[in-house]
C-alpha cells in the first residue's frame, strides 16, 4: 500500500529561548520544522512548504530531507534573512513574553505547493497568516481527505475576517484553551467547542499543555491527558509537535473516523512529550522509535483501569 501523502506548512526559523532553567542564542525552531519531525515518527510521504533566507544552515534541511522530508516546496531567498522568535518564558512554563520577532523573509511569502503533493491527503496547516492558509487549499488540485489548521491569539485579534474564511474550508482546527474561550467568549470549553464546530471544523482539538489535549466531533468528546514528566525544559514546539503527531498518524493510517482520531491524539500527546525535554528541536532530531513506544506503554497505564459499576 502507497504511502499517505502529507503537506505541511509552517516556518522555518530561528528561535532564541530563555526558561527558568537555561537560556539558549539563536537555535532551529519553526512550526513546520516541529510538525515534520513528528510527522516523520511515522510511515508518509511528506513535504514542507515555507521560505527561509540565505542564512539558513544546510546542515538543518540536509536534517530534514534526511527524515524523507520532500523541500522542493521551500523557497530561499537570496539576501534574505528568516523568521527569527525570542522569548522568555515564566516560572510555570504556561506563560510567556515575546522579546523579539523578526518576520524577515516571511512577510513576503507567498506559499507555492509542489505539483506532486497538491493531491497530498492530508494537509497540516500551521500557525502562519489566514491568507497564506487560504492561499494553499487553494492550490490543491483537489479535494483533501483531511485539512487541519492550527492559529493562535494574534491571528484572532488582527485578522478576524480572514481567519473566520479559511475556517469555513477545514476539517479540523487545533487551537489551546485560551485561544478557544478567546474564540467564542465562552469560557466552558464543552460550549466553546459547540461554538466552533458551528464556524466550519468538524473535529476541534483543544490543547491544555500539562492537562492534555480533548478532542470534539459532534455531540462526543474525548480526553487525553499529558504525561507527568520528570523534565521540562521548552515547550516551545510542544504545540506543533502535537500537530504533527496527528496529522502524521492519520496520514499515515488513512483512517479518519473519530474512533482512529482518539488514537493520533495520544500518538500527538506522547510526541509532545518528548519535544519539551530539551531546547528547541534537539530532542526530535534523536528520538527513537523504541523510546517512543515504550512511553505509548506509559500512556496506556496512566488511562487503563477497570471499574467495578453497582
């Protein structure tokens, strides 16, 4: 059986990070960069479109094509400089301050989608401008199985209208808790949730970091939590780690009933966790597939018990 096709888009870039427990200067971050390296965890064929300035090191896309990361769809921009992220984050982790963003090559992007990937199955839609999210459905040849798109905060603050537009053409969006009360300005996520699904996505992921993720179809709901961890250094790709651990499973299992969606969310929270032990992408680049399923056992006791009903 073919390989489950995969497109991403997202950024490639720079982060500068600082945590309560070190700091780092300029290190490999990026939505798509975080999404492709879960993604790859698992058996598809996927491709990244984003655009990146000359000084973009060869040895991270020489890491990615490594992973069977189809670039063709990434443009480098001579002279350039690419998107560059600091921030510092709070002594709980959940909350942070930006100290720098440089929009750099990405405030001229204009995504252009490989010819062999625009019939791709599932199209994984990062945190980027609602317009450049528009832009690539409409470069697909056809119809995709699945589009998930993940937003954020200042997307709903600066550009509503255009953000409420490619909403109404998804499948599922992925957003966390505050940006769903944000969303609907209701602050049961289980109303929130009813809210949304009313605007277009069929599916809705809600992500609580340390409280783990819920997913919504319908009238059922279901929870994954996240697993206590011993460190956590970054969350910083958390996020799009988990994007990427969903769409890469359902990509890869072509299976998209909400039934097979409980699963890509477990798979999507135990990648996560993994991402939030290191600085930036160093603990993907080194994961292993024996380390990953030993803490899918994990998972499984964390959630298994029996109940006894009188």
């Amino acid at each position: 059986m073919s390989e489950g096709k995969l497109l991403i888009v997202g950024t490639l870039a720079f982060d500068a990070i600082e945590t309560p427990f070190g700091k780092t200067d300029k290190i490999l971050g990026g939505a798509a960069t975080f999404i492709g390296l879960a993604a790859s965890q698992f058996k598809v064929d996927s491709a990244i479109v984003s655009v990146v300035g000359d000084d973009f090191p060869q040895e991270y896309l020489d890491m990615l094509s490594d992973r069977n990361i189809d670039l063709s769809g990434v443009e480098i921009v001579k002279g350039g400089k690419t998107f560059y992220w600091k921030g510092r984050y709070h002594n709980d982790l959940n909350s942070r301050d930006t100290l720098a963003t440089e929009l750099n090559t990405l405030a001229d992007f204009n995504p252009v989608v490989p010819e062999n990937y625009k019939d791709a199955d599932v199209v994984m839609l990062g945190n980027l401008h609602p317009n450049i999210q528009m832009s690539v459905i409409n470069q697909m040849k056809k119809r995709p199985k699945l589009v998930i798109l993940d937003t954020m905060n200042f997307w709903m603050d600066n550009t509503w209208d255009e953000l409420m537009e490619v909403i109404k053409h998804i499948d599922v969006l992925t957003i966390n808790d505050e940006e769903a009360r944000q969303m609907t300005n209701e602050y049961s996520l289980v109303k929130a949730a009813v809210k949304i699904q009313e605007k277009g996505p069929k599916f809705l992921v809600i992500k609580k970091g340390e409280h783990g993720a819920l997913l919504f179809h319908e009238n059922q709901i279901f929870f994954a939590p996240a697993l206590p961890l011993e460190e956590v250094f970054d969350p910083t790709g958390a996020g799009d780690t988990f994007a990427g651990g969903f769409a890469g499973y359902l990509a890869a299992t072509k299976n998209l009933s909400f039934e097979n969606m409980k699963n890509a969310v477990v798979h999507a929270s135990n990648l996560a966790s993994f991402s939030v032990e290191r600085f930036g992408t160093e603990r993907m680049q080194h994961l292993k597939n024996v380390e990953v399923n030993k803490r899918l056992q994990e998972f499984q006791q964390l959630t298994q018990f029996d109940i006894d009903l009188q």
